[in-house]
C-alpha cells in the first residue's frame, strides 16, 4: 500500500463515510493550493479534515501560475517589507524542506544594452542586491539560490543565445525559485493531507455552505448530499464570493504564451524585459524543464463573470510578443506561440490599478459563521493556510497543536543531495521525487508502460497509470490537463489523447 494514495475506490469509500453521521472538524471547500494546504496543515494537527472540490485538484487559478516560487522582489519595491520578507521566507521552506523535489534555482538575466541608463542599472542592481538580503534573512543558503552578480556580455550571450546581440554590454544574473510544475505541488499537498487521514474529495460541488455544513452535488452519481463539520472554510479563490457573497474581490487576469525551445533560443535561463514605461514591471521568458518557454505575463483587471477557464485575449498575446521581442535576436511571432493559459488573481477589493493591488491575503469570518481565505499567491500557500486553520480553531475552540507545516516534507521530498542519488531517471526524480523508482518500475515490469505517449513529449504510459491509481485522476481531462500538464499545448494533449483514455479506463477497472 503506498502512503497517500488518491484513487476512485478511495473517492467512493470517503464519500460514503461523509454521506452518513460521520462530522469532521474541518470541511475546507476549494481543492487549489490553498485549500490543499489548509487540509495538510488540519490534518498534521491530528484535526479531522474533508476537501471538497467541484472539479479536479489545482483547477482553477493555481495551476494557471509562473511556476515561480518569488522570493518578494515586487513588493520591496512597493515598500510591501511585510510582504516581501514573508515570500523570502516561505520560498526558503518549499526549496529546502516542503518540496526540494518539485523546486529549482532560476537564473534570471536583466540585459543591460548602451542606452540603458547608469540609474536604471543602478535601481535594478539595488533591488537585487535588496533581495538577495532578504534570501539571507530568510536561511536560505547560497548553495540552493546563488548571490545576484553582473555579467559580460559574452557571458550573457553563452547563458541565453537568443539574446540581441546589437549593443548588449552585459546583463544583471539573479536567480529566484521555481517549480517544476504548479500542479504538482497541489497534488503532492493534497497527498500528503490524504496520509495524515484528509479526505480529498474531488467533482463534488459544493452548492451552499453555512459555518458547520456544506451542501454537495457529487458530479459522477448525481447525489446529494450535506457534510457536517465544526468549521467550514472557504477556500475557493476567485470563486469565493458565489458561496459567500459578502466577499468582495476584484480579480486580475493573468496571461502566458507556451513557446518552442527553438523561438527564443534562451537555453536554460530567463530573460525579464522590462515593459516600457513601467519602472518595476517586467515580462518573462521562462524556461521548462520539457524544452519549453513560458512567456508571461499580464496584469489587467476582469469585469463581468468568472470563467471556469480563462481565455488569453488577443491583446495580450500581441503585448507580450511585442515586449519579448524588444529583447530578442529575431521577433517573435504567433507562429511561434504553440500554446497560453491565463490565471486569475483573487485580489481583495481596494481601489487603484489592479496591478498595484497588495497580494496580501486576509482572513473574513460572515456574520453566518464561514470562514474564508482570500487574497496571497502561490508562494505564500502555506502561511495562509496555518492563518486559516488557526482562525478555525479559535473560532470552534477545537484543541490542537501549532503548525508544523514549516517542517513537512511532501511525499516525495527529500534533501537535494539524497535526490541525486535517487535511482530513476532524473527528469522523473524533478516530478516524483523518491517515488520516482516507482513509476519507472511500471515501465520495466510492463515494457507498453514506458513507452512515450507521443512523439513530442517524454511522458510514459506508465505516469498516466499512476496518476490514476495514486494522484486522484478520475477522467481523461484529469490526467491532460492537471497530471502530466500536456493540454498546455493542444497539439500534444490530440496526439496523446487517445492512448490516455485507454490508460485511464483499464486503470480506473483495475487492467493495465
């Protein structure tokens, strides 16, 4: 039996305990990083715990993400010093303790060319150097995110080739954190929850929620039915007003183009352009572990209904290509845009720009009694959920102890140096971990199982398996979409889509 395992018999059997007289302490609505961090912070409490999620885990804004873990750059620049020093902080905990599997150090190239000027240069180096006190501050050593230096432009060009070579006279190197994959990171979270007994309930829609209970729609039988708990949280993001109106949220959109390795010809470093006329904002051109740039992003606010799933407008695509290019040896163009995604922010309702908007997160308590969470990001999942569980437990005066969340690794997780020892490959070592010998077993046990699922990706039979037996994948959406993350690029998520579904359909009937 292996720890923390997410699968449709488990599903069946936790839904049918909830159905029936039995009350947990905490019914946390909302299946993202958040919620599944609040259920792995109750649940390491020794709190009983339910997640409910309408859809799949990390479906909405959280997997829509830069896959950076910041480090509080940002908000030192707005003079946000709270702010900053928490991100620093919570980054130092995911790199070196909650999940160095799932983190890596990115090197960030600021091009420096002959019309930028002595000041420019001047601010960004002080806010790098503001940063790197800030990594100091927060124990995180040298060794997992290397001081920021200034480099010759031969160097700069040997890190990133892509890069306009007409009057570059070097560039600025940091490095701030990213993960292999956003989510991932929810999974890992709700798998671990699951193995300190949470019950990780997905495609169950919670249709009215009061402060002890929660109405449900089980989204595959059709069912009703309520879950009784001492709190309820709401931890729906962007969503979290439809469930408790008297949240007010203004929520900001957030868009990425997927890119070829070949496009931008940056190798294994990011590149930030600085946007015209914007003193501290930036786009990126982020390299992936699969070969692949990400190039984002924006920050424009969103009027009117909130989608399931945000479409990228055209004016951000042509935005983003524009600025990108600026920086570049060869424009890019939609040909070579072969893929987007854009998340929404769940930004707390304050006048100004949404751009300018603090991403702190705040804690509401309705006069009926919900708790939800609001506000934060992805870096900063794990502060916010302690703040919610505690307010739980004040408000309830359910006994436990303090978080240990600070101190947990994920399933998975382990020092850097045992990882590199780690025998798998290492490409399944950045997504699994220790369990990485696992899912290449099932390619060496049933050799169909290790064969890629088509020609542009490096993903195996075998990880669709395992998605399905151990991770909570219970469709063909699932594991495209969320597992193995292969829909961010259409072409690949057709290609592969077939091969999938049988995979997923002996894998949920028990033949692989």
């Amino acid at each position: 039996m292996i720890r923390g395992s997410l699968n449709a018999k488990r599903r069946e059997r936790e839904l049918e305990e909830l159905a029936g007289d039995l009350r947990v302490d905490i019914a946390v609505v909302g299946g993202g990083v958040t919620g599944a961090g609040i259920a792995l912070d109750a649940a390491s409490r020794g709190l009983s715990v339910a997640l409910i999620e309408a859809h799949d885990l990390a479906f909405g804004t959280s997997r829509w993400s830069s896959k950076l873990v910041h480090g509080g750059l940002r908000y030192l620049a707005k003079g946000e010093f709270a702010l900053a020093r928490e991100s620093a902080v919570e980054r130092g905990i995911l790199m070196t303790r909650t999940a160095p599997h799932l983190t890596r150090a990115m090197p960030q190239l600021f091009p420096l060319y002959t019309n930028t000027s002595p000041a420019r240069q001047a601010l960004v180096t002080a806010g790098l150097q503001a940063g790197d006190a800030l990594r100091r501050a927060a124990w995180t050593p040298s060794s997992v995110l290397p001081r920021p230096r200034t480099i010759p432009a031969a160097e700069a060009l040997a890190l990133a080739p892509g890069l306009d070579r007409t009057h570059l006279r070097g560039a600025l190197l940091a490095y701030d954190g990213a993960l292999t994959d956003d989510a991932r990171l929810v999974v890992g979270l709700a798998r671990t929850a699951s193995a300190f007994g949470a019950r990780i309930l997905t495609k169950l829609r919670a249709v009215g929620i009061t402060a002890d209970k929660v109405r449900c729609q089980d989204r595959i039988s059709g069912q009703s039915l309520e879950i009784s708990a001492r709190q309820v949280i709401n931890a729906t993001g962007v969503w979290a007003g439809e469930l408790v109106p008297s949240v007010k949220l203004r929520p900001s959109l957030g868009s990425h183009l997927v890119l070829s390795a070949e496009a931008a010809k940056i190798g294994a470093t990011s590149v930030n352009v600085t946007v015209p006329g914007e003193s501290n904002r930036f786009v990126f051109l982020l390299p992936q572990p699969d070969g692949r740039v990400y190039l984002g992003l924006t920050d424009e606010p969103l009027d009117g209904a909130i989608p399931d799933v945000p479409a990228v407008p055209e004016s951000d695509v042509d935005f983003l290509l524009k600025v990108a290019s600026s920086a570049l040896a060869r424009n890019l163009t939609r040909e070579d845009v072969i893929g987007s995604y854009a998340g929404l922010r769940p930004l707390i309702e304050r006048p100004g720009r949404s751009a300018d908007l603090s991403r702190n997160h705040a804690v509401l308590t309705d006069p009926n009694g919900v708790i939800t969470i609001v506000g934060g990001k992805l870096t900063t999942y794990r502060k916010m959920a302690a703040d919610a569980v505690d307010a739980a437990m004040k408000a309830t005066r359910l006994h436990a102890g303090p978080a240990r969340t600070d101190r947990l690794p994920l399933l998975g997780a382990a020092q850097r140096a045992k990882l590199s020892t780690v025998d798998a490959p290492t490409r399944l070592v950045g997504k699994y971990g220790t369990e990485a010998p696992r899912i290449a077993a099932l390619g060496e046990v049933d050799r169909a199982l290790g064969e890629r699922l088509c020609a542009n990706t490096e993903i195996t039979a075998a990880e669709v398996v395992w998605a399905v037996r151990h991770e909570g994948a219970l469709d063909v959406e699932d594991v495209l979409e969320r597992r193995t993350r292969l829909a961010l690029v259409p072409a690949d998520a057709a290609a592969a889509s077939s091969r999938v579904r049988e995979l997923v359909d002996k894998s949920l009937t028990g033949v692989t």
